[in-house]
C-alpha cells in the first residue's frame, strides 16, 4: 500500500511538473529499496544520548522484569483454576449418580472428592495469590472458583437440603493458607455466579429424580431453586460486572421452568 | 433425621439474631406477620421448603410445638429462612457499597477525561507550529488539575484497600490517554522518554497505595508514539528539516527498548506493533528530507536550488501527509 501511494504521488508529480530533474526519478527507484533496517539494538547509539539509552534499557528492563512475571503467574493461575474445574466437574458428576438406594455412598465419595480439590487444587491456587492478585488475576481463576462454588454447594443441598454459605466455604479454605499471609477468600462475585450455575445442575438432577420416580424430592429441589432464583433477582441490579450474571439469570430461569413443568 | 440436623443447625445459626421470646410469640401469635425479623415482602409467608412428616419438631434447644394457630410446616420453615436472607442481604448491601462507589470513580474520571481533551486539543497547536514553549504553558497547567483528580481517586479507593484492581477498568483507558499526553508533552520539552516513575510523581501517585498500572504506562507511551510521525510531517512542512533525524533517533531507541520485552497478544502488542509503522513512516520522512540535501549538513551549494527543492518538498510533504 506503502507503494503504490508513493508510485502515485510520483506519477502525479511527473503528470504536473515540467521538467524532472534526475532527484525524483531516483527517488521513485530508491522508493523501491529502502535501505535496509540497520540492526537496532541498544549499542547502536549516537554520541549525546548514549546515557538517555542505557537509562531506557535499564527502565524497560523492569518493566519487561514486571510483565514477564505478571504474565507468568497469570498463566499458573489459570491453568489451577483449569485443574479445579476439571476436578469440581467430575465431583458434579459423581453426585449425579444418586438414586433412591445409593445416596450415601455416593455423597460419601463426593465429599470425599471434593475435599480432595480443595487441599490439591485450591491449594495451589491459594499459593499464588496474593495482596492485589485476587482482583487483578480474578478473571483468570473466576470460572475454576466458580465451578468449585457449583461443586460444593450441590453436595451440600444434595446432603442436607440447605444452602452452604459463603462464609462456610471460606472457612473451609482458611485452613489452606499460612497464617501470617492473606487467605484467600471467595468473593461474592464468584460466589454468586457458581450458586447460578448451581442451579443448573439442579434442574438436572430433579429431572433425574422425576424420571426415577422420587417426586417428593423433585419438588424440593424446585422449591429452593425458586428460592435461590428469588434472592439473587433481586441482587442482580446491583452486580456491576454483571454481564455474565445476567446472562444466568435467564438461564436460572429457564431452569426453574423446566423443573416446575417437569412436576 | 437428616431434616432435624438441619433444622438444628438452621437453628443454631439464627440464635443470634433471634431471641426466645420471639419463639414465645411464635406459639401464640394467630399470624405468621407480626413476627419481628425482617424479610422481604416477596418471601413471606414463603411456601415450605420441607414438608415434616411429624406434625412438630422437636430439638434439643428449643421445643416448637404443635399449636394449633401455627401450621407446623410455618413454624418450620420460618426459623430456616432467615439465614437464607441474611446471607443475601449482606451481599446486596456489599454490592451496594461497591456500586456507589464506582459511581463516585465514574464521576471522577468523566473529569479526567474532559480535562485531558483540553490538553490534547491545546498540544494539536504544535502541528501548526505554534512556538512550543507557549503550547505547553497551556497543557502544563492542567497537570496539577488532574492531580487533583488522581488525589480523589486515591482518597475514593482507599476506603477499600487492595481492591485497585477491583476498578482499574473504570479508569484504564482514561490513564492510558493522560500518559500519552504526559510523554508526548515531556518529549517536546526535553527530547527524553518520561519514566514510568517520573509520571507517577507528576500525577502525584505512589505506587504503594494508588500507582500508575505499568501496563497502562506502556500503552500510553505508545499512543504518544502514534502522534510523531504527524508531528514531524507538519514540522518539516514549516522547514524545521533537523526534526526528523530527532525524532527518528528517538522512536527507534524507544521501539528497540519496546523489544526488550516479551508481550503476549494482547491491547499493548497490537500498540506496539502500531509503533513499528509510526517508525516507518517517521524513516521515510528523514529519508525524504536527507535525499533532498535538506538536512544541516547537507549539500548547500546552491541556495536557489535549494528553495527549489523546498518547495518541491512541501509539495511531496502535502502529497504524502
């Protein structure tokens, strides 16, 4: 594109121009072959500002310090946050494997599973973040927290029928961090997106139970999804990031459809 | 069983907002509605959430008992729902926090913004070649103005410590805008790169509370880049020919210290790569000027060619700008 605009303002010029001296002839040629890119580095400097260079090296050469352990890290955490997915997930289909007669010992493993998450995987995840991490990197590990949220709140309900608060969680992940560091703590973002999903996999489940033939229980899993649905419409205005948030709503209440029709 | 243990732990988690002669109450009362916790009017008298196959239910704290102007399932399902709630309310008055607070940063950097597009606007006059001592004059003077504005910024975040990051975006783009500014402002006068540290004093930031993001600094730099190449058409156009060898020393020391860093594909790698055509361009310009003898220590032996050429360049210049 380079060239043919410099072709064309020449073309112009000569079109105008009466006589050309050689000058413009060389210049289309030379055009053609800009010198080639002298080698650039740091050394190649003229005489006064050799001093305003190795003060730039040595400038950028925090910042490149800063960004390569910035992106580092960053990768750590999101492959963690990959590995707590993946294991929250397996956890959620464990569950699913409920029926009439097996109920606890499928929770049983569950629980089991889950509790090894948190002391593997979360673990890992605890040791990389820390003071401005949680906020910066958050959207690296959000979707493995939130999976993680999904994973425990649906053994909990599955055991006891209620909802596992935020501060329940936390304080099963207290334990992971050293004392005299900042734990880390699930914030109510996250919390609130995995508790969305969650209900997803309600839906699931109750559907499961209907076509087994537990309605009872169906319909008590629709009733705290109803609940669930209810609390957070209510929240939802006041999420600021909330686009993803919003897109759950919708789908918390297509969900919360489907069981009612279900039943 | 396992609805009386929840019950039980329900139960254990309300005995702190709850006292026993509301239970008292709760056994005499005819309606569920005057009970004194609060709800929202959406969730009372909510349906039950568990259907006890007892008619009452018995715990080791308290004793509900079947009364005769409660439905047992009301009784019930009272003393589990509040912890529901509080917990939802604790997140909505959290969210609420948060979300003035974003207004008030919001309200903040609208102020930022329209201050740096006087500036911007006031530094345009370069291009016209308006002497650069008084263009600055102008522009400089509303640094301390958007010091005064990172100084609210601060004050507003510092309500919430550690949660920078938490708003950076609401204010990114806007510090990406004043730092091209800074630089490009710092590069007229002085012919150096502004550092990353002098911008933060110049701000009156301090990276241990409310700093400059480095990422923000780098892209800031690279919009100052994007304003060179014009800067030095318009420049030689008015006949300042020494200009561009400056500013093409500058931009490749700048771009070559630029590949000391290892970016991954993001917003700062497509700006950098923006740099390298700002360089091209600002090397075609040199290469135009040098070839033409226009240059300080170019050929001067003959002046009326050297109008000639002048004029023959301002033409190219016009074409090419």
């Amino acid at each position: 594109m380079l060239l043919t605009r410099l072709a064309s303002s020449t073309v112009r010029r000569l079109f105008i121009m009466a006589s050309k001296p050689n000058p413009h002839l060389l210049h289309q040629g030379a055009a053609l072959q800009i010198p080639p890119k002298k080698a650039r580095t740091m050394s190649r400097t003229s005489e006064s500002s050799s001093s305003s260079s190795s003060s730039f090296k040595e400038a950028f050469g925090n910042y490149a310090d800063y960004l390569n352990n910035l992106n580092e890290k960053r990768e750590r955490v999101v492959k963690a946050s990959r590995d707590i997915t993946m294991n929250s997930k397996k956890v959620i289909f464990q569950v699913h494997r409920i029926s009439k007669y097996n109920r606890d010992e499928v929770l049983d493993k569950a629980e089991k599973d889950l509790a090894a998450v948190t002391k593997q995987y979360m673990l890992k995840l605890v040791k990389e973040l820390q003071g401005t991490d949680f906020w910066k990197l958050r959207r690296a590990y959000s979707p493995g927290v939130q999976e993680y949220v999904e994973a425990a709140t649906f053994c909990k309900f599955c055991r006891t029928g209620t909802l596992l608060h935020l501060d329940e969680i936390n304080a099963t992940l207290l334990p992971l961090s050293e004392p005299s560091v900042e734990p880390l703590q699930i914030n109510v973002l996250d919390y609130l997106l995995g508790l969305a999903d969650l209900t997803g996999e309600l839906m699931r489940l109750a559907i499961g139970r209907i076509s087994d033939g537990e309605l009872e229980y169906a319909k008590k899993i629709c009733q705290f999804v109803r609940d669930i649905y209810r609390e957070l419409t209510l929240i939802v205005p006041y999420i600021d990031d909330g686009s993803d948030m919003k897109i759950k709503i919708d789908t918390m209440l297509q969900s919360v459809v489907k069981i009612e029709n279900g039943i | 069983m396992g609805f009386e243990s929840a019950i039980n732990e329900a139960v254990e988690g309300c005995f702190a907002s709850l006292t026993l002669s509301f239970l008292e109450t709760l056994t005499q009362t005819q309606t569920p509605t005057s009970l004194p916790f609060p709800t929202n009017s959406l969730s009372f008298p909510p349906p039950p959430i568990f259907h006890p196959l007892s008619s009452f239910i018995v715990t080791e704290k308290y004793q509900v008992a079947h009364s005769p102007q409660l439905s047992p399932c009301q009784a019930v399902l009272i003393l589990p729902l509040p912890s529901l709630d509080k917990q939802f309310e604790e997140f909505c008055s959290k969210l609420e926090e948060s979300g003035s607070l974003r207004e008030k940063i919001r309200a903040v950097v609208l102020e930022i913004e329209s201050t740096t597009r006087l500036m911007h606007s006031g530094l345009l006059l370069v291009h016209q070649s308006r002497p650069v001592p008084e263009v600055l004059e102008k522009a400089k003077a509303q640094i301390g103005v958007l010091q005064g504005f990172y100084n609210r910024l601060a004050e507003i975040t510092r309500e919430c410590p550690g949660q920078y990051y938490r708003y950076h975006g609401d204010w990114r783009s806007e510090t990406q805008t004043v730092v091209s500014l800074l630089t490009f402002m710092h590069w007229l006068e002085t012919g150096n790169l502004l550092m990353h540290s002098e911008a933060e004093e110049k701000l009156g930031l301090n990276s241990l509370e409310f700093g400059l993001d480095i990422e923000d600094y780098l892209i800031g730099v690279c919009f100052m880049s994007n304003e060179m190449p014009r800067y030095v058409v318009n420049q030689v156009t008015n006949g300042d020919y020494d200009c561009p060898r400056k500013v093409l020393k500058f931009l490749t020391d700048l771009h070559a210290a630029f590949r000391m860093l290892n970016l991954r594909n993001d917003f700062l790698r497509k700006k950098f790569d923006g740099m390298k055509y700002d360089l091209r361009r600002v090397e075609e310009v040199y290469y135009d000027v040098k070839i033409r003898g226009l240059t300080g220590t170019g050929d001067s032996n003959d002046a009326n060619q050297g109008v000639v050429e002048g004029e023959e360049v301002y033409y190219d210049v016009k074409i090419l700008g």
